[in-house]
C-alpha cells in the first residue's frame, strides 16, 4: 500500500512540474511579440529567421472569415489577426501597397462590426471595444463585408455597421465574389 500511495504522490509531482514548464514556456515567448510597423496598436508580431522567403514582387490578396464574436470588452483576435498579416508582412519586406486583405464576417461576429447602439442592445449596454481596430484596419485598406442573411437575422441594418463596413447579400456571395476577384481564403 505504501509503495502505491508513493507512485501516486510522484505522478502528482512529476505532473505538476510538466505543467508549470509547459506554462512557464507559453508566456517565456509571449515577450517577443513586439508593436509591428505599419500598424503598432494592434497586431503585435515576433521576428522569424523564416526558411521560406517571400518571392520578390509577391502580391498578397486574403480574405478570411470570422464568425464568431468576441468577449464583451476585448478586441476580436481574428481582427488583430488581420493587423498582425499587415504587420508582419511590412516588417519582412513586403510593400503595403502588395497587401489586399478582406473580411467576411457572419453569424455572432457580426456585432463586432457594429456601431454602439447596436452593440450595447447585444452585449448589455457595453461599448464596441472593437471600433478602433477596425478603424485602423479600414485605414489601410482592408475591407469589411458583413452577410445580410446573418445581419437580417440579427436585426443589424446598414446605417448601424462601422465606417468602411459594407453588407454583401450574405457570406457565401462575399467568398464567392472574392475568390473571383483573385483573392486566396485563409484557412484560419
């Protein structure tokens, strides 16, 4: 009996010090993240001594897509990942002017585009804590299309979305329209 009660006080052991390493190297990295260039506010990134080198010339058009909201009070980190694309793209070279990026955003993640009064009817009176990173987002050209079918669901109308905001008919359309226009979806 006591040969087992001792096992089981090393495996408690053995698997406290495995997870206090395992989170001790998640946040060891957390500071190389640093403000990037073109957008310092938001979309902090880390240097790469990456293998795959960007082509000279190479024009990047993404959109992507996010659908789910973010917790009242912080900003939508797949919006930060759009400031994040811009950030380390220009710190690695590539001209701001190569960098196409949309945004088709349906279902819950729709209020994250919304002006206040829409966004306070949704989330409790709270404030849109999103308004400055799309702002700066819209700013260097990224475009926003919300899905009218998300957007009739929640009784979102045009005249409550942000500057720069447009609705498209619904998600799938936005895809589809971009993928026409040349535009790769990214998979995250």
């Amino acid at each position: 009996m006591k040969s087992k009660s001792y096992s089981t006080k090393t495996l408690k052991a053995a698997l406290c010090l495995t997870l206090a390493a395992i989170a001790s190297t998640a946040q060891a990295g957390a500071d190389k993240f640093v403000a990037g260039p073109a957008i310092p506010e938001f979309g902090q990134i880390a240097k790469v001594d990456s293998m795959m080198p960007i082509p000279k010339g190479m024009k990047f058009k993404v959109a992507f897509d996010m659908s789910k909201a973010a917790d009242v009070g912080k900003t939508n980190r797949q919006l930060e990942s759009l400031a994040r694309f811009i950030n380390m793209h220009v710190a690695a070279g590539v001209n701001e002017t190569e960098i196409e990026l949309a945004m088709v955003v349906h279902g819950g993640g729709i209020s994250d585009l919304a002006d206040d009064a829409f966004y306070a009817k949704q989330h409790s009176g709270a404030v849109n804590a999103n308004r400055a990173l799309v702002k700066a987002l819209v700013d260097h050209g990224v475009k926003f299309y919300i899905c009218g079918q998300s957007a009739a669901y929640f009784d979102l109308t045009n005249a409550s979305l942000l500057p720069g905001v447009d609705m498209a008919l619904s998600a799938m359309t936005a895809h589809a329209i971009l993928a026409q226009q040349g535009y790769s979806e990214n998979p995250f």
